[in-house]
C-alpha cells in the first residue's frame, strides 16, 4: 500500500530534524577541541586593522564594538558622517585604538573606488566585513527599480569590489578574514523583497566559491546568514508581520556578531547564528513548508 504524502514528508523531516541536530552538536563538540588559531594581536608593534562597512548601526556598529575589544584598528564605513564619527570617537577613547571613519555611499560608482582604494593601500588588514545593506517590501514590478540596481550595487557589487581590493595583501600574508553578512532569506523564494533574497544567496554562493580558490593560502571567508535581528533594517518594512514576530525569534546585533568571529576561527563558511535559525535555514534549504517559513526571515 503506498504510503500518502503527508507521511513521507513526515519522515523526511524527522530525519532532516535530527541531522540538524547532530550536525550541531557534531560542530560544537569539534570547535571546543579546536585550538583556537586566529590571532587578533599586533604585527611587529603595530596594530592590525579591520574595514568594517554599514558601520553606523546595527550588526555593524556590534562588529566595530567587538573588534575595538581586540584591540583592532578600524576604519569604519557608512553614509551617514556624524553617526560614523562618533562611534570612532567612542571607539578610540575607550579602547586606545585607531578609528578612521570613512563616509561613504557605496552605490555610487566613485565613492566605492574610494573605498577600495583605500583598502588597496592597507599593508596588515586583518578583516574585512561586508555588512552595509538594506531591504525592501514591495512586489518588483511594483517598485522604483532604481532602488533595486541600488540594493545588487550594493550587496552584490560593493561586496566584490572590496573584496578583489582586501585579498592580494591577505593572500600574500597567508592570513586574514571576510565576512560579507548574507541572511536566512538566502535559503527561500521571498516575495515582496525578491530581490533581497536574490542578492544574499549570490553572496552565499559566492563566498563559498572563492574559499573553494583560497584553499591552503591561509584566508578564511564566511557567508554569515542573521534571521531577525534588531537592527533599524527592520524598522523600515513597518509592517504587521514583523510586529507580531514573538521575542524569541530576534537575536540582538551583538550576540550575532560574536557568534559570527566565533564561527570564523572555526572555518565555517556559511554560518547561520542562533540555534532557532538554524533549523530555518534547514527549512529552507530542503524547500518544505517554503511558503510558510517566510513569515520568520531576515
């Protein structure tokens, strides 16, 4: 007798289930017995220094706090000057590092040069960190499609561009990291914010594919995929779904980011913070339940 969908589907996902959670704890257990290779310290006296753009709040304003904490140099990237150069100030006096705030729009085609030639001309970078991004709720073909080239300039352009300008001196050091920030939405079909989901997973995608090149010369990328995440990228959807999304589903912006350096020392490529997310990625990479596994996405 054959057996119905519904069954089989069952089955499939308690098996998907506890490989998930195997996996993990496969993962933990290999990363407490792992000695800890990365090393944050300076090189000859002298600071090492991490890029860090979308700087100004959020999982990249977590990511400037926590690397000030290793006594990195900065050099911070985002639009809006003031917010910037205060945090550097913050940074700088708290920490006796050296913070360079780099106001920048990096979907304009001169402002990311800008950039890139900057991170060209750093001899000791230790990290780059491609964070600056923004969504949408709209329905593509209802949208201003300027603002949809603005998010592949940025997500996808900006990220390539500084990251072919930070890989010749890390290869050649045969040491440092990227992060570029990807998201769960990575792993679904996402109405309303197409586009968005389009531009994370190629960031996936990509990440991995270039580590593939990078193996053996010492630098190590990471695809890190957040699902919700109190941060202001949020509060511009305004819109009811978020709103009723309980609290156990948002991971605040710096546990985010520590799990993702974590993550980084241990080599995982694509990681996915938080346990609860996780399981959503799983979801969404089997494709089961899809449609209904949106309403919990980044």
């Amino acid at each position: 007798m054959k057996k119905p969908d519904s069954y089989r589907s069952g089955v499939l996902m308690g098996v998907g289930l506890a490989s998930l959670l195997f996996g993990v704890a496969l993962r933990r257990w290999k990363y407490r017995r792992a000695r800890r290779s990365w090393q944050w310290a300076s090189e000859a006296g002298r600071s090492n220094v991490a890029v860090v753009t979308g700087a100004s709040s959020g999982i990249g304003e977590s990511f400037a706090r926590q690397l000030a904490q290793h006594k990195l140099d900065l050099i911070l990237v985002a639009r809006r000057e003031e917010r910037l150069r205060d945090l550097a100030q913050e940074l700088q006096q708290a920490h006796g590092i050296s913070v360079e705030a780099l106001a920048a729009d990096l979907t304009d085609a001169v402002d990311l040069e800008r950039v890139a030639g900057r991170v060209e001309l750093i001899d000791n970078l230790e990290l780059l960190v491609n964070n600056a991004g923004f969504g949408m709720n709209e329905k593509f073909a209802d949208s201003d499609v300027d603002r949809q080239l603005d998010m592949i300039a940025l997500h996808v352009t900006a990220s390539v561009r500084l990251m072919r300008a930070a890989l010749p001196g890390m290869i050649a050091r045969r040491h440092g990291g990227i992060i570029n920030v990807s998201s769960t939405a990575a792993f679904f079909t996402l109405p309303r914010n197409a586009n968005y989901a389009a531009t994370k997973a190629y960031l996936n995608v990509f990440t991995q594919s270039v580590q593939a090149e990078l193996r053996g010369k010492g630098v190590r990328l990471q695809a890190l995929c957040p699902g919700f995440t109190r941060t202001e990228l949020h509060d511009h959807f305004k819109n009811r779904r978020h709103r009723a999304m309980p609290w156990f589903m948002w991971m605040r912006p710096d546990r985010v980011a520590a799990e993702s350096l974590d993550a980084l020392d241990s080599g995982q490529v694509v990681f996915v913070p938080g346990n609860l997310n996780k399981l959503i990625a799983f979801i969404g990479r089997t494709g089961l339940f899809n449609g209904a596994a949106r309403m919990f996405l980044r």
